[in-house]
C-alpha cells in the first residue's frame, strides 16, 4: 500500500522550492490538503503527466538532441518503432616497451693510503635498467535513436551523444592492465510513447489526454492512457539506472583524479536540480483566474536547441486548481537552467582525454531522469491513495466483502419484488405443513479474515413439485443393478458470489441438522441431466446430529473468456474444446437431495401413512435394527396375506397393524439378545480363560523372582563369610609378627652393632616380612626344623619383593615363595609398616 505520508515528508524540501520559483500570490499545497473535486484530479494528473513528457524533452536536448534530429524522430514514430541504444566498448592494446637506466643516489667511496698519507680515493655507484611496457586503452561509447531494427545504419540511427577517450598506460610488467577486448555493451528502450505525444516545431507541445469516456477509465490512475504512460516511463527509469551506472563505473575505473573528482560531485549536483513535478495544488482563492504574469521566453534557450513548452490551458482547465501551464513552464525553465548550471560546474574540473568531465555531465543528465520517471510514478500512486484514503473517511471503514454482500443484500431488497429476492439458502425439512420441520438443511459462508459467524448464503430460487406420478420424476442409481426413482418439490439455485482482487474465497459448507426423535438421510452428488442424480455421498442425520461437509468450488470460464480462447484453435480443436465444455455445464451442477425416514419405512412396513408420526419408541426400534443389525424388511413389515391360504386379509385397524410389527420388533429383538447373550457368554469364557492363563504366568514369574532372590542372598553371604575369614587371617599375621619382633629383641640383648641393624632393616622392609616362633631372629639364617612355621598367611596375594637371604632360606627347605598380595589388603600392609616402624625406634 502506498504510503502518502513518506511521500509528502519526502518532498517537503522540493515544494518550498516550487514556492519560490511561483508567484508569491501561488500558493501550492499537497492534493490531499485542498478541498477540491473529482475533476482536479484528473487535469492534476494530466498536467504532471504533460510536464514529465517535457521534463524528457529536455534532458533528451541536454544529451545532445537538437530539433531537427527531435523532428526526424517524430517522423520515423508516426510508421515504426523508434528506441534509444547506449553502445560502449572498451579495447586495450600494447604500443611500445622502453628502458630506462636509474643511477642510485648512494655512492660509496674507497681511500687508499700508504704510510699513513692519503694517496688516492676511489668512488662508485649502482646504475639500474628499467624496462617500462606502454599500452594504450581506449573506451568509446555513443547514444544513438534507432529506427525499427536498425538494419541500415547510415538512414536508420541517428546519433545524439558520444565519445572516444583513450590514453596511455604504464606498467612494469609485460602483462595487460586490462582485457585486451571487453564484450560491447548494449542497452535499448522504446521512445515511441514519448515521440507520439508531442507535437510542434519551433516550441514542442506535449499531447497527453485521459478520455473519461472510455470503459476502461475508472479512475485518474486506472485508466488506458495513464497504464500507457506508466509502462513507457517504468521502462525508461530502469534503462537510464543502467546506463548512469555504467558510465559512473567507468569514470571511477578509468577517469583518474580528475574523473574522481567530478564523481564525487555528482552527488550535490544532483540534489541541486530542480525536479517540476509535484502533485499539488493551488490553495489561493481564484486560483484560475489569475494565471502567472511571469515572462516565459525560455530562460534564453540558444537558437538550434529543443525547447518543450505546456499549451495555453482551455477554459475548463483554467477553472481547476491545478497549477496553470504558465506555472508548469515556470518549473520548466527552472529545470532547464539548473540541470545547465550544474553541468556548466562539472566541465570547470576540466576535460581530459580519459573518462571524466563530460561523462559525469552526463550522467547527472540521466540521474535527473531517474529522479523525474520516479517521481511521476509516486505521483499518480499519491492521487490513487488519495481517492482510497477519501472513500475510506466517506464511509467510515473499509469495506470487505463481507460489507459488500451486505449491500448487495440491500440493494436486492430495493430492485426486486419479494417473490424474486435472493433469501437465505436455509431450508426446513418437514413431511407436509402439518408436520412440525425435523431438521434443516442450509448451505453456510465463511469469509476469510472475517471473524463473524457462518451466516447462509443468499440465492435467488425457483420452486417446481413433480408428484409420483409425474413423468418428471429422476432416478438414482444405488448400486450397478440397482436404481430408485423419486419425486417431490425441487428447487433451483443460483448464487452470485462476491470477491475483491487478490483475496482468497469464501468458504462453503454444506450443514444438516435433526432434531431429537427425528431422521433424515442427506444425499450430495450432481445433476447428470433432467432425469438422473448421481450421488456421491450419503448420510443419515438423527436424533440431534448435526452434519458439516465442506464444499470446494471450481470456476469454469464465461461464455466471453470461452469464444476468445478458441478463436485461434482449429475446427477440430474448437469442437472438442465445445464439446466438454458442455460436459461441464451439464454434469456440474450441484445437487442435494433430503430423503424422509418415517414415510419411507411405513411404506416398506405395510403401515398406513402418518401411522409411525408419535410412534417414537417404535420408530427408535426399527432405526436400530435397519442401521445397525441390517434386518431385511420382509421379517417386520405387516403382511397384507394369509400365508397359508394367499389370500388376502381382513382390513385391519391401524392399530392392528402397528401392533403386529410391534410384535414382529419384539421377536426379533428377543432373537437378537439371545444371540448377545450367546456371545457375551463366549466373550465371559473366554475372558476367564485368559485370566487363568495369566494367573499362571504371574505365579511363575513370581517364582523365578523369588529364586533370584534367594541366589543374591546366598551369594551376598559367601561374599561376606569371605571377607570376614580374610580379615581374620590379617590380624592374625599381624598378632604373629609382632611376638616374633619382641623375641628377637629379647634374645638378641648386648648385640648392637652394624649386623643386627641390617638385618633387622631386612626383616622389617614393607615389602615382606617372615617371622619366625624361636627365642631369636635371624634374616640370614633359618634352620630347617622351623621352616613350616614361616608365612603364617599364606592366602595373601598382594606381590612382595623379599630381601635375598629370606628368599634362599625359603628355597632350602623347598617351598615357593608367597603369593604377591591382593590390591584389598593394601589398608593391612600400611598398618603393618607402620607398626615395624614404631618397633624400630623402641629398639634404637
């Protein structure tokens, strides 16, 4: 959605430049500021529309058209297509290689003396040889009108702009500083429109006009003229984006310092240029009356030069409050001298033989005519939005189409007579007018996006009753072998849907609701032809139900849209292409049939008509065996004969009658709950079965459960009965060791020199300590007769390293040595160190 508000604030800057080129009497205001009326807007965008061809003109003629090329182009618009090509290439190629020798400033001197008087000096220096390669690159554009396809050269283009630059290129290298040949480029857009709205000679009179007659006129922006002015200025916005931008690179690549320089002031110069478009109007009272008095000579155009100048206004446009073609000639010119100036800026940095000056200048030649294609674009969008932003206030909301259906509502109800008004598509389903309705039967849209409740859809019907009799009766057909015809009223629909552009459709569903006690069957499908349903789908809708089917719609073309299509196919695509799409209008269209449930079963009862109406609990029976045990009819319907005889029976009451199938209910039921009973005892059977089979499976597992647990147990035990003995066994070694210590030591009283310590250090090493039970010990002797008394714990496996004469002793009397001790009982053998180092200090 445009945004007028952005748009305004955007060009604040631009209108108060336009204040001071006007009048000071002028005073020009945005459009949506101005009371003003509906014509306004369409001579508003007229006059933007006449001053953007103009403002075209113009920079046409600054790019170097002059009039009697704009005259040759006017001629060649009025037979063929004429369009606007930018040609460039670019070319590098090697001239000559030079050598250079380079003297390097440093000199070194030698002084040589002998005998400590100087005799001579010698000086050098370092002179090097550059090779300098020269290349000479060339770029060369050109801005031509081509008529048609341009075949011949000489008489069908015409050059408008256009140069060659080229210069020398230094390297040190031998190698291209740029491709040797660059693809050429080429960039062309039509200029017919702009060509075949303009006229004149010596001052060129833009013609541009909206015929509000036509069909297609809807508004000031949505109309053939201005869709054809939008597609001519889109596309030269566009070419002249691409073109400034080649250019602009190929100033900042190839243009040098001064290039650069030029192209920074590209930017201000820009700005600077005044852009005559705005959508404004005259605020001042009588704007119409009091035109500008203000010389419009042309800002002194030179003789030679294409001068585009608005026409004296008619009597209607001077009446509006747009501004006046004297005031659009004022802007005008004040483009003109501007976008002079600015370039006039640009050649004083000098012109060189490398892109530069002159390209710049025209660049902003081009970015201005970006600057005023963009601006007439958002300017006729600005006055679109207007016109949206009026009605919206006007009405007070947006309309939906929603709100629109409500009005079309309305606008039935003023048109039609109340026969023929659309109504709701909301039905009763009833058996006569006697009868209170059963159900309804409607058909509901859901708008997107709406939020409001699904409401029935309103069509315009037609009503026809067919009887049983009637030769209007349809058919349908049930199975391949099986066909029911029916009759009864009929309806014919015709709904006429409303969408805006660009929103999705309304959703349909089709809803039947019963009330309690009461049936129907809904059958959906189409209408093959005047004698045949084809069903689809089927439902039976009772006892509070409440069914929603939802309906998707496919659009087939109008009868317009069709014979435009076919026009071009061949006759035998033509006749097949009519062929289906008779197919389609016949087979197409929607149908919906309702089927009463209670006539239909007094009928296949043998029951006189209306006799099931307050018969509920009955009627209740029949439904349950018919739908859910699917008894066939012939076990409870009334029979009209004697079964023995044949012959026909006595007139019975209706009384009679209901009370035979009554009883023909009753029986049936009884068959039915003794077949229940039979199953349910089966089902109760087999439910105890599984039951003991479970039972079983759970005292088994319960068993296996109990056996794993008295293996934990026992395995617990064992382990702890394990643990307790080596503990035991520790403590017993310890107690041991600790005897034999205190032996030794008694037994050994008045011995202390070096031996005894050593070998007591040997006997009380962490490693491995044996005791032994005599009165003395020794770690180098050991008699034989006490061998079986060493190693008094000999289930510890943790590895020991045991000095060399315990090791031989135990050799002598044949024994292995102990087993490495187990890493468990690393916490015992810390003690026992511990307590062989106390030992040792009360011994020393």
């Amino acid at each position: 959605m445009f945004d007028d508000v952005a748009f305004e604030r955007k060009l604040k800057k631009a209108l108060e430049s336009v204040r001071v080129v006007l009048d000071a009497a002028k005073k020009p205001v945005f459009a949506s500021q101005v009371h003003h009326e509906y014509q306004d807007k369409y001579i508003l965008v007229e006059r933007m529309t006449q001053a953007a061809v103009a403002s075209q003109l113009n920079c046409l003629a600054a790019a170097g058209l002059t009039e009697e090329q704009l005259t040759q182009l006017v001629e060649w618009s009025r037979k063929s297509t004429v369009s606007i090509a930018f040609r460039a290439a670019e070319t590098c190629s090697f001239l000559r290689e030079e050598a250079q020798e380079v003297e390097n400033p440093t000199k070194h001197v030698v002084e040589t003396s002998m005998g400590g008087t100087w005799v001579a000096a010698l000086a050098s220096k370092v002179i090097t040889t550059v090779h300098h390669y020269f290349w000479r690159h060339e770029v060369c554009y050109e801005l031509l009108a081509i008529r048609g396809a341009g075949s011949d050269p000489a008489s069908d283009a015409v050059r408008l702009a256009g140069r060659s630059c080229s210069r020398e290129v230094r390297t040190g290298v031998k190698v291209s500083p740029y491709p040797a040949s660059v693809a050429p480029v080429l960039m062309q857009v039509d200029a017919s429109w702009l060509l075949r709205h303009v006229s004149g000679s010596d001052e060129w009179v833009p013609r541009f006009c909206i015929d509000r007659s036509r069909p297609g006129c809807h508004t000031p922006r949505r109309n053939p003229e201005v869709d054809g002015a939008e597609r001519h200025f889109g596309s030269l916005h566009r070419w002249t984006e691409e073109v400034a931008a080649h250019l602009s690179r190929m100033i900042c690549e190839h243009g040098g310092d001064k290039g650069n320089e030029a192209g920074q002031m590209l930017s201000a110069a820009r700005d600077a240029v005044l852009v005559p478009l705005l959508p404004v109007l005259d605020q001042t009272e009588d704007a119409g009356d009091h035109p500008s008095q203000k010389p419009t000579d042309g800002d002194g155009a030179n003789a030679g030069e294409v001068l585009a100048r608005l026409s004296a206004d008619g009597a209607a446009a001077t009446a509006c409050l747009a501004l006046s073609a004297e005031d659009m000639n004022m802007l005008l010119d004040e483009e003109r001298r501007s976008l002079r100036d600015r370039r006039d800026a640009l050649l004083e940095v000098g012109v060189t033989d490398a892109p530069g000056a002159s390209e710049a200048g025209l660049v902003l030649v081009l970015l201005h005519h970006t600057d005023m294609c963009k601006r007439w674009l958002e300017s006729v969008d600005y006055v679109e939005s207007m016109i949206r932003k009026q009605l919206v206030a006007a009405i007070g909301k947006e309309v939906s189409p929603a709100d629109f259906g409500e009005y079309m509502q309305f606008h039935y109800r003023r048109v039609f007579r109340d026969a023929y008004a659309p109504t709701p598509f909301c039905f009763a389903v009833r058996r006569s007018h006697r009868h209170v309705p059963e159900g309804s039967v409607s058909i509901e849209e859901q708008l997107p996006d709406s939020g409001r409740i699904p409401a029935p859809i309103a069509t315009m019907s037609a009503r026809a009753v067919c009887s049983q009799s009637g030769h209007h009766r349809m058919d349908m057909p049930l199975t391949a072998s099986t066909k029911v015809r029916f009759g009864g009223e009929r309806h014919v629909h015709a709904w006429l849907s409303h969408k805006f552009y660009g929103q999705s459709d309304a959703k349909l569903s089709l809803v039947a609701r019963a009330r309690q006690f009461s049936s129907m069957i809904v059958l959906v499908g189409r209408i093959d032809s005047a004698h045949s349903f084809d069903p689809k789908y089927a439902a039976i809708v009772r006892n509070k139900d409440e069914l929603s089917i939802p309906l998707e719609l496919s659009t087939i073309p109008t009868p317009k849209e069709f014979r435009d299509a076919i026009d071009s196919l061949s006759p035998e695509q033509q006749a097949f292409a009519k062929a289906f799409r008779a197919m389609q209008l016949e087979s197409t269209l929607f149908g919906i049939l309702i089927i009463h449930v209670k006539p239909q079963l007094e009928r296949v009862l043998n029951l006189p008509e209306d006799s099931l109406t307050k018969e509920i609990k009955l009627t209740q029976d029949l439904m349950q065996l018919f739908i859910k045990y699917h008894i066939p009819s012939d076990l409870l319907s009334y029979d009209t004969r004697d079964l023995a005889t044949g012959a026909a029976s006595r007139a019975p009451t209706v009384v009679d009658r209901i009370a035979v199938v009554r009883e023909h209910v009753a029986a049936m039921q009884a068959v039915i709950e003794a077949a229940n009973q039979e199953e349910i005892e089966e089902r109760r059977k087999e439910a105890e079965f599984q039951e003991a089979k479970r039972r079983q499976e759970e005292a088994k597992r319960r068993e296996m459960e109990e056996k794993r647990r008295e293996l934990e147990r026992l395995v617990a035990e064992h382990k702890e009965r394990m643990h307790n003995i080596r503990e035991k066994a520790l403590d017993r070694s310890m107690a041991v060791t600790c005897a034999a210590t205190c032996s030794a030591s008694s037994s050994s009283s008045g011995f202390f020199g070096g031996g005894f310590l050593k070998a007591a250090a040997n006997a009380f090493r962490p490693t491995m300590t044996i005791p032994t039970l005599g009165g003395g010990f020794s770690a180098a002797k050991c008699s034989a007769e006490r061998a079986p008394e060493i190693c008094v714990a000999p289930r510890l496996e943790r590895r020991c390293e045991a000095p060399p004469s315990v090791a031989a002793t135990a050799s002598v009397d044949g024994n292995a040595p102990p087993k490495p001790k187990p890493p468990q009982q690393q916490r015992s053998q810390e003690r026992e160190q511990q307590q062989q180092q106390q030992q040792q200090q009360q011994q020393q």
